[in-house]
C-alpha cells in the first residue's frame, strides 16, 4: 500500500495517514493488542508506543475513525458521525486540530432557527410555550441532588407540564439519541459543560489524521479474546495476535451483541455494566441540493416538532441539509433502508418549505449508525440508576483486559474528546505497570 507522510493534502486537508493492510507477524509476541481504531484506539496506540512498547492496532472497518466519520453526499462533505468538539475547553481535540492546521469554529449554539408542526410554522404563542417547557427542564436539573437517588428524564419532567415532558423528549432524542424514560438524570448530569467547537474540515477527517504514523490492521476484525492463559490472545480471521495486554474500545453495542467471544467469560460486573450503558440510535441523513437556498440564510435550522427532525441547511456553505433524529423515530426510519429514509427527510423538508423543494433535491445518504454491525448504535447511554456503569467498564479486568472509549470517558462521556483521554487513560496505567518511570506522550 503506498504510504504517505501525513502532511498536507488536497484543499489543505491532512493526507490520509499511512495504514497497512495487514497485521505483520500476526501471532507475534506484543505488549499491547489494541482493538478498535476509532478516536480511543488511536490514542491508546499512539501513547503505548510512545513510552516504547510494542501495540499492534486491529480494525474490523476499512478506515480508521471509527464513530468519528467525514463523508460526502455527490461531493457535499459532512460528518456522518460526531461534529462537534463538545466542552472545549478541556477537549484534547482543541489542540491536535490547531496543531494540524484545521480549523476550528465556535458553535452558533443549539436549539435557534425556525420550528414547523408538520407543514404550520409555530406561533408566537407556541414558540413561548416550548421555550417555556424548556426552561421548566433546566431548572429541574438544576434542582437535582446528584448525591441522592438517580431518576429517568422522563420522570423527571413529569409533573411539569406537557411542554417541559415534551422538551424532555427532543432532549433527549435529538442531544442523547434515546427515548428519555432509558436515560439517567446524574449521568447526563455528571458529563462536563463547556462550549462547543465544530471542524469545516471534518471531525472526522481530523480524527482520521491523528492516526498518521501509525500502522494499523484494516479489515480484521476480532472474534475472540482469550484471557485464559498468560496474557492474551486475540483471534482475529487474520491470525492471532497475542500480548500481554488488551485495550478493547469497541462500542457497547457490539460487546453487548457477543460478536466478539471473550473466553473465559467477563465478569458478571463488567457485563452488566455494557447492557446498562448500550447505546442510542442518533442517526442523520444527508439531501444534496442544487444550489437553491429557498431564501435563508447560511446555515440555518429547521425544526419540524411532529416527527422530530431537525434540519441544518447549509452547514459551511455547502449545498447539503443535513437532517438528525434520534430516539424511536430514528429506529422507525432505519427499518426504511436508505431510499426510503432520504424520502422520508425529503418529505419533512417539503412540509416546511413547500412542495417545490423535491425537484431541489439531488441525492441523499442515510448515515445509520444504529443497525451498522461494527457499532450497533450512535453512542452509550447509561440507564436510569446505573450512572456507575462507566466507572465499572473502565476498570482493568485482571489487570489485562482494559475497556476504553467514550462509554468510559468519565465527564467527556458519548464524545470523541472522552474517547480519547480514555484512551490516553488506559495507555497511562498499562505504561505504569509494564515500564515504570517511562512516561506516556501526553
């Protein structure tokens, strides 16, 4: 495979870094197998080699990234996974995107633009009594000893009025990707605050960029983890690779799915903490348009209450409206396979801003992260009491197997930036234990 050098490529982005398609010596001894090359893995490898131990990095996709994805619709870019650099002032992701050149842009914030019920513009009067509800939900939390016993969002709107229960609802479909009465109040409570950062470049490419320099095994999947023995052994359709260590970063929804045979089996702890943190179902589609803008301004959003979508046209200038919805609606538009989702986006579209808008749309792309098999769901959610679940995951097992992502990201929890200081986590206490005095990269 040509390799490249990680330096600047096409429209000043970063060049794909240099990958191999092939483990090297699989079955060879390591100190560290690293599973999963997504924001998590890639940070885990790049600090264990820097302290100078050897990791061989495995990825079941054929790219790197992970949940973290730049892709494009008739050349339209977008990203189809995370976009935003949450809480940016402690979000490792502000200065590896100065350090690469890409550039970062400060949110506009959430919740603006214009809100439809089916084809009808809210009122003023409708508009207040949201933004009522809204503010009813904030003072909620507000209220919330974190310290006492733990509730659902759900539960904890009920009593306040259909439109605080409501913002409780798009709350939690369109921020956490799932039905509010499966969320935990403190563990949403317990995740960091901070403004937030969006990459015209991509968050994905510039998460793709940070793996430059490090070789990775693409298309090889793990399918065993054997601990049985000393050290361990991960069985891959390419060979094994053994180590004295795993950092396992697949997503919760594919460890709660058994894909990956752990032998012997997990804990009982360690299991019930991944089904108590599976993940939501925040799925996106992407309409490429034709240069029409219908009169708004760059970008502008569009909510449309009755089905939950929210629209953004025109993210950076480009000819794209980039719909999301999360929840139970997003697991109904998946069962649709792609055309019938990108219809079912083109219709909501066409409901807020007239029927001519079909003939504007030129193609559409369905980003579904919930039936994707190598992620199985958008990203963790912890259930109603089981807030600990991601201090449970993240704790070594045996003092060889360490879980690292963003279901174990403490307060950067369901973010790349948690992803990547649990990952910097798990390098760290592997560092410790078989080189002490070395020192990780960060």
């Amino acid at each position: 495979m040509t390799q490249r050098d990680g330096t600047a490529g096409a429209g000043g982005l970063p060049a794909r870094p240099a990958l191999s398609s092939a483990v090297g010596a699989a079955g060879a001894d390591c100190d560290v197998v690293v599973i999963g090359a997504g924001a998590a893995g890639l940070a885990a490898a790049a600090d264990l080699r820097a302290a100078g131990l050897s990791a061989v990095l495995i990825e079941s996709r054929d790219r790197i990234g992970g949940r973290a994805w730049t892709t494009d619709v008739l050349g339209r870019s977008f990203d189809a996974g995370a976009a935003y650099v949450h809480f940016r002032e402690r979000n490792p992701w502000v200065a590896i995107a100065r350090e690469r050149g890409m550039a970062l842009q400060e949110h506009r914030g959430f919740g603006q633009g214009r809100a439809f019920d089916g084809p009808t513009p809210l009122d003023a009067a409708a508009l207040e009594a949201r933004a009522d509800g809204r503010r009813r939900l904030w003072r909620l939390f507000e209220a919330f000893d974190t310290h006492g016993r733990d509730t659902s969002l759900a539960a904890l709107a009920d009593g306040e009025g259909q439109y605080a229960r409501l913002a409780a609802t798009r709350y939690g479909q369109q921020a956490i990707g799932e039905e509010p009465n499966d969320i935990s109040v403190i563990d949403l409570l317990n995740q960091w605050e901070g403004g937030d950062y969006t990459v015209s470049g991509g968050y994905g490419r510039l998460v793709e960029a940070s793996g430059a320099g490090l070789q990775v095994s693409l298309a090889t999947p793990a399918t065993a983890v054997r601990w049985d023995g000393g050290g361990v052994a991960v069985e891959t359709p390419r060979g094994t690779v053994r180590a004295a260590r795993a950092v396992v970063t697949l997503p919760t929804g594919v460890l709660a799915d058994g894909r990956v045979r752990f032998v012997p089996e997990l804990p009982v702890e360690t299991r019930s903490a991944i089904e108590d943190l599976r993940p939501g179902a925040l799925t996106k589609v992407a309409l490429a348009l034709d240069g029409e803008r219908f009169g708004l301004a760059s970008p502008t959003d569009l909510h449309e209450t009755r089905s939950g979508f929210v629209f953004e046209l025109f993210p950076f200038g480009r000819d794209l409206a980039l719909a999301t919805i999360g929840g139970l609606p997003a697991r109904d538009l998946v069962r649709l396979g792609e055309a019938g989702a990108v219809a079912a986006a083109t219709d909501r579209l066409a409901d807020m801003l007239g029927g001519a808008v079909r003939s504007h749309v030129i193609g559409g792309r369905l980003a579904d992260w919930w039936s994707d098999p190598h992620a199985l769901g958008s990203y963790s959610v912890a259930r109603p009491g089981r807030f600990a679940a991601r201090a449970v995951l993240g704790r070594p097992v045996d003092d060889r197997l360490h879980f690292a992502g963003e279901a174990t990201g403490g307060g950067g929890s369901m973010t790349v930036g948690g992803a990547t200081l649990a990952g910097q986590e798990a390098a760290a206490t592997i560092v410790a234990a078989l080189r002490p005095g070395a020192a990780t990269a960060r």
